[in-house]
C-alpha cells in the first residue's frame, strides 16, 4: 500500500501549527531594577510601592487623537516622579489593548494603562 507524501506532510504542517497555537508562553517576571536614564551620583532605588494608571483614549478625527502606541519611557518618567526615585525597584506596564469604535474616519477609543513600581 502506498502512502501519499502530500497528505502527510500536510497533516504533519497542520499539527505543528496547533501544538505552536496552544502552546503559551509563561508571564516574565518584573524587571528587577529600571531607570529612564542612568543615574548621576548615588544611586536611590524607589522603597514605596507606586501606582499609575493612565487613559489612552478619546474621540478621534482622521489621525487627529489616535494614540494606537503609547510612550513606554513617559510611563517609566512619571512612575519615577511618583516614587520619587531614579531607580524603580520591581517595575512594570501593564499595556491594554483599546476598544475602539470607528465609523469611517472618525470615532471613539478608550484603554487604560497600568505602571507599576515597588509591589
């Protein structure tokens, strides 16, 4: 009895794509220290917890207010200032996805970012 390559080889491409599709990778853990720029002097590593959540969102016109990427290191600036440290100790962006309701050019998008320092 012959077997048809074409079917194997078929079934075996089908298999790799469901076992990669259901495989997932584990969560990373927090970045164990994080600055948005090296510190001058004496290092002062963050000792309270913070915690930002910033809007990414609103009405938008053709590109006028669509913010589809947000500004990783403004985050970083902004916990910094928050904990009052140069050096975050266990930092990290939780980034959401925003829902977005378009019609044509124009609609309405809200997601909220979450930075985190310290837990």
């Amino acid at each position: 009895m012959k077997m048809n390559r074409t079917h194997l080889l078929g079934l075996l491409a089908a298999a790799s794509l469901l076992t990669g599709c259901a495989t997932t990778q584990p969560t990373p853990p927090p970045l164990t220290y994080l600055a948005s720029k090296r510190p001058d002097g004496p290092i002062k590593v963050q000792e309270k917890a913070a915690s930002i959540e910033t809007k990414r969102g609103g009405f938008y016109v053709l590109n006028k207010g669509f913010r589809p990427a947000p500004d990783i290191g403004a985050y970083v600036q902004e916990i910094e200032k928050s904990a009052d440290a140069s050096v975050l100790h266990d930092a990290d962006v939780e980034l959401s996805v925003p829902f977005a309701l378009d019609i044509l050019m124009f609609g309405f998008q809200f997601g909220n970012d979450t930075t985190l320092a310290g837990r």
